[in-house]
C-alpha cells in the first residue's frame, strides 16, 4: 500500500463520523424527546421567552444568551430535518404541528410583555435582529450541521448549547411580538425573516446530514411524493435565500461606501491645513457626504478640487456637502488655546497652592513637635533641680519623683480630647519616698511652694514610708 493510500486511510478514520454516532434507535429517540409539546416543553419555552423578552427590553446580552440556552425551540426543527433525511412523514407532520405552536405560543408571550412593559424603546439588541442576511443564511446552515452531528454522537456534547446561542432563535421571535406590540410592521417582517431563515437551514443541515450519515429510512416513497418533497424543500430555501442575498449585497455596499468616504476624509484632512471636521454625515443610501467644519474656509476653487477628487475613491456619483460655522457661531481657534492655557495656568496654580499649603502644616507639626520636646527637657531639668533642693530641705526624704500631665475628665473618648485640651488646668503629682512618715503640715507646705514655684494650681503630693 502504497504512502498515498495510507494518508487517505488516514485522513478517513480522522474526518470519520461513523465510529462514534449513537445507535439509530437512540437518534430517533432523542430527536422525538424534543418534537414533544406537553407539559415541561411548554412551560420551559414561555419561561425562556419571557427571559429573552426582557433581555431584549433592557439590551441585556447575558440575559438574552441564558434565554437561548433553555429554551427548546431547537427540537421540532431539527425533527423536521430528521423526519424528511428519513422519509418518516408523520414525524414531520408531529414536528411541524410543534413548532408551529411553538412558534404561536412564543409570539403570544412576546406580545403581552412588550404590550405591559412600561420600556418602549427598541434597543440595539432589538435593532440587530430586524435587518437579516446571508451571513445569517450561513451561521444557521453551519450551526445546524453542527447541531445534527451532536445529537447524534453517543456521548452529548455542548455542541447543542452552542447551536442554540449562534443560531439564535428566540430573540427574533420576541422582537416579532415586540412588533406586533408596538405596531411596527417593520420589526415583526424583519425578525420573522431571520427566525424562518434559521429554522430552514438548520432543518436543511439536519436533512443532509440525516442523508450523509445513512441513517435507515423508515420508508421508501413513490418517485412522485418525492419529486414533491422536492419542491417544497427547493422553495424554502429559494424563498429563504434571495431576499438574504439582496440585503447582504446592500450591507456590502454600504460599508464599502463607509470605508471610502472615511478614506477620502483622512485624505481632506491631511491635504486642507487648518480645517476642522467638527461633524460627519456619512449616507450610503443617498450617496452623500454632509460635513460640518471649522477654521479654514473653503473658497470655490477648493470645494471643486475636492469634489474632483471624490472619484479617486470610488464615489464619482456621491455628493459633497459643506457646512461652515456661522460666524456668529464660530470658534475663534486662538481664543480657545488662550482659553485652554489659562485653565492649565489656574489648575497648577491651585495644585501649587494645595500643595504649599500642605507643606506649611507638615511644618507647623514639626515646629510644634520641637517645641513640646524642648518644653519637656526644660521640665525634666527644672524637676532634677526640684529633686535636690526637697532632698536638702528634708534630710528626711529619700527619692522624689515628679510627673506632669492635663487634668483630664473621666471617661473622655480619644476623638474628644485635642477638643478640651486648651480648657483643661496642669496637674502636678510629686511622689515622695521617706525614712519616716512625712506629716500632712509638710505635705502642705512643700505643695504651696510647688505651686508658687511652676504656677501650678494642681498639685498634688504623695508619700510614702520606706
């Protein structure tokens, strides 16, 4: 065999989607699990579109990706799909008859929430789903390949979740019912289109690969009911795809335009000196170029020349339109710089203020801090000189200790006390330590000539036998 071969061989068991597919049986198991419209389906599809609904209502994209994820709306169209790749008619008729309740159902709900919602404005995530193309075409088509290929796999994947987020369902149903609601054709036709775009291709995904992985078909019909599935299948998608392509070939165009006119700008930019574009108005519909400009003014000469040089970008057939500022209007480009400059000046300047500000309290703290250290060494010197002349005044008197201090209010909270301190009296205790017991007419005495001495009025002395 020769090295050719065996890359084929190869790439075969690599692409292979056989090994690992589920048991037929399963596959029509699953598929007819998610066709059924009783009970928990129902219950679970209003719940997820109310949640779409009001996703959509507040531009919530998360909300609207959990709605995505829980509803199942996915299962009646993949059994469509399934049921024709099969020839099972009658699971195309249950899946049909499901999805069109589905559908109606949806609808209903969408309705009566935007029809109570006091939130009337269509956001941006209403906005997207109303203006369908092929691209969307292709993200249901490829979407629903990938879908199909997990619901048949024998081990589930997130595959599924996935398919639901991309190809997005519900938000275009709920943004018909906002339509409806709110009586705009426009959003109901619009995001109708994109729901039936992505329900015929994923269904189209679903019926190909249903063929490609030779599923066993339940029946085999005559040449005529085939040749009318058929019929019905090359007209949805006819049906489906012509009007996406037209949009898509008008998207095409029109960010073309925008992408020319904003290259020729640039290019108006660079060339005209002291022009200003203060606001653009960029209309790929009509084929127009609105600006509104400051600064140089553009004589005749200069708007021709520009208007010349529109081919040179592709928009021969668009139209210039220039606005300069009145002059009552205008801006007097030296005055704003002035102005400008004398904001900056005045913005430094309080900065600069702030800032010496600061730095004078740092200084007051400082000088202050000094001030108290060299009061508190004074007091420690004056004290040591108090010791020794009490000692030589009272051989008696062995040790004296001397402590100062404010005469603080019981109970006074931390935060409180810088309040009171400038209103609190000096508090002088002298503690005294003696060969024998000192009597109170010393006490006395030694506490008057303290007071006289710091001009203190409290003083307070203590002693003790030792």
């Amino acid at each position: 065999m020769t090295r050719q071969h065996l890359f084929l061989r190869e790439l075969r068991k690599l692409f292979d989607l056989r090994s690992d597919m589920d048991e037929p049986a399963d596959i029509e198991a699953s598929i007819r699990h998610g066709v059924k419209t009783r009970g928990t389906n129902l219950w679970i599809l209003m719940f997820a579109i109310l949640v779409a609904s009001i996703g959509l209502n507040v531009n919530s994209t998360a909300v609207i990706i959990g709605a995505m994820l829980i509803s199942p709306l996915m299962g009646p169209i993949m059994g469509i799909g399934y049921g024709a790749g099969v020839d099972d008619f009658q699971l195309i008729r249950q899946s049909a008859r499901s999805l069109g309740i589905f559908i109606f159902l949806s609808l209903l709900t969408s309705t009566l929430y935007f029809a109570l919602t006091p939130l009337t404005q269509a956001q941006s995530e209403i906005l997207a789903r109303t203006a369908p193309n092929l691209w969307d075409v292709l993200i249901a088509l490829f979407g629903g390949m990938a879908g199909i290929i997990g619901v048949t796999r024998k081990e589930k994947s997130t595959v599924i979740p996935g398919v639901a987020i991309a190809t997005a369902l519900m938000p275009p149903l709920c943004t018909a019912g906002y339509g409806i609601a709110t009586r705009q054709p426009i959003f109901f036709l619009g995001a109708f289109y994109l729901f039936t775009i992505n329900a015929v291709y994923i269904a189209l995904s679903a019926l190909l690969f249903t063929k490609l992985l030779r599923l066993p078909r339940l029946s085999f019909p005559s040449p005529a009911s085939q040749r009318q599935a058929r019929l019905i299948i090359y007209t949805a998608i006819i049906v489906t795809i012509v009007p996406s392509v037209y949009l898509a070939f008008n998207l095409v165009q029109e960010e073309v335009f925008k992408t020319d006119a904003n290259r020729y700008l640039k290019m108006m930019t660079h060339s005209e000196k002291n022009l200003f574009i203060l606001e653009k108005n960029i209309d790929p519909k009509s084929h127009e170029i609105t600006l509104t400009i400051a600064g140089k003014e553009l004589d005749k000469a200069t708007l021709e020349r520009l208007n010349a040089q529109l081919s040179e970008f592709q928009l021969a057939n668009t139209k210039l339109i220039v606005h300069p500022l009145q002059q009552e209007n205008s801006v007097d480009l030296s005055m704003v710089k002035n102005e400008v400059q004398q904001d900056l000046y005045r913005n430094s300047l309080h900065l600069l203020e702030t800032k010496n500000a600061k730095i004078q309290q740092l200084e007051d703290v400082i000088r202050n801090e000094k001030d108290t250290r060299s009061k508190q060494a004074e007091q420690v010197s004056e004290y040591v000189q108090v010791r020794e002349e009490l000692k030589a005044q009272y051989p008696e008197i062995k040790n004296v200790l001397i402590t100062h201090g404010k005469n603080m209010p019981e109970n006074t909270k931390a935060a409180d006390k810088s309040a009171i301190e400038s209103k609190t009296d000096d508090t002088l205790i002298v503690y005294l330590e003696a060969r024998v017991t000192v009597r109170n007419a010393t006490k006395i005495r030694i506490k008057n000539w303290l007071k006289t001495r710091f001009d203190i009025e409290n003083v307070f002395v203590v002693s003790k036998r030792v």
